[in-house]
C-alpha cells in the first residue's frame, strides 16, 4: 500500500486558494506569483515593475522569505505596501499564509499585488495561491538548461522572464538552446528578456501584465 501524504495538504491548499481567488475576483485584484531562484532578481524584477505600472494601478506586494525583512523594507522605501512572510524553514507560500497577508492590506484600494515566493524551482509549483497568474524569473548566470532540470516550473508559468540580460557573453548562454527547451515545455508562455536593474526590456514585460490585469477588471 502506498500512502499519499502531500495529495491531502494540497487538497487543503487547492480550498483555501479557491477561497481567495473568489475575494480577489470580487475586489477586482489582480495576483501575480513570482517564481525563482535565490540571486535572480526577483525583488530588482518587482521594483522595475513597480516603476513601470505605479502611475496606473495602485501595488502591493507580499514578500516570501525563510527568514528576515530585507526585501520588504526594499519594497516599502519605494512607498509601496508590503507585507513579509517568514515561512520559518519552509520552501514555498501556501493559500493561507496569502490569506492572512491580504488581511493586513486595503484590498478595495489595490489593482495588483505582486506575490514574491519563497526562493525555489521546485517546491513553490504546485501551490495555487489564488493567484491570476504564475511567472517565473531565470537569470542567465544560471545557466541556459534549467528548463530541462527543472520542467515543472517552467510548464507551470504563464510566461517566463529571462534576466540579467546583459551579462550572456560572460557566462556563455545559449539563448536560443533555453528557448527551445522552453518552447517544447511549454509552447504558450511568452520569454520576455530584461536587464531589471538597467531598464532593459521591462516596457514588454509590463505590458504583457498590463493586459492580464486590464482581462482581469474586464
């Protein structure tokens, strides 16, 4: 006899994130869940984002961290609500821990939350949070065959944002190798290339979040 242990925390999971997408539907916010590996630029990619959106929706963000506040006072310097969550040890944000973050923010005033998950490639897939929409963040330092070591993720993301552009000559990366492992895992997802902290390629990126959230509202 085998027994299923996860089957039954992602049971309860797959409720409670029913539950909060019906109040995200009914606020009319859109929750975008950041995926990626530690040192990818998830908080740079925030705060390009951020900057690119702000004069149009109101933006929260929820930080996901094992330990520490680090990112969150980033995020809170720019005037913008964040709310930190310290999983203590564990790999991923559950629907819960969203729920309770969402109750420390003013809902009826927010059009985007900007869910930055916990650090990992495997872990934080098969959580739904609720959200509209899962992306992922690779940076090229990472190396051109993570789709291939980590499929889940990739197929699993609505599109995917390769970052620290402008470093591919100095760690050799095979754009177009990683972009045809992408395209067999997942043939719909948009690869949007960007340099976060120089501004390069964050107009695409945006835009394609502008119309998830503008599908969203309508």
């Amino acid at each position: 006899m085998k027994i299923d242990l996860k089957q039954p925390i992602l049971d309860k999971n797959d409720r409670l994130a029913a539950d909060n997408r019906v109040l995200f539907k009914e606020k009319g916010v859109f929750v975008l869940d950041l995926l990626a590996s530690p040192g990818s630029g998830k908080t740079s990619t925030i705060l390009a984002t951020i900057e690119a959106l702000r004069d149009e929706y109101n933006i929260a963000v929820i930080e996901g961290d094992i330990a520490s506040n680090v990112d969150a006072e980033r995020i809170s310097a720019q005037g913008i609500a964040a709310v930190q969550i310290n999983t203590g040890g564990a790999c991923h944000l559950e629907s819960d821990m969203i729920r309770r973050a969402v109750d420390a923010l003013d809902l009826d005033n927010l059009d985007l939350i900007i869910v930055e998950n916990v650090g990992n490639l495997v872990c934080p897939t098969d959580f739904d949070l609720g959200e509209g929409a899962k992306v992922m963040i690779l940076s090229v330092p990472e190396g051109d065959d993570k789709p291939l070591k980590y499929p889940g993720v990739f197929q699993a993301s609505e599109a995917i944002i390769l970052n620290k552009v402008d470093t591919m000559e100095v760690f050799n990366f095979n754009e177009q190798a990683f972009r045809d492992a992408v395209t067999q895992l997942n043939p719909a997802a948009p690869i949007f290339p960007i340099s976060a902290t120089k501004g390069a390629g964050v107009d695409e990126w945006a835009d394609w979040l502008r119309a998830k959230i503008e599908a969203f509202r309508a």
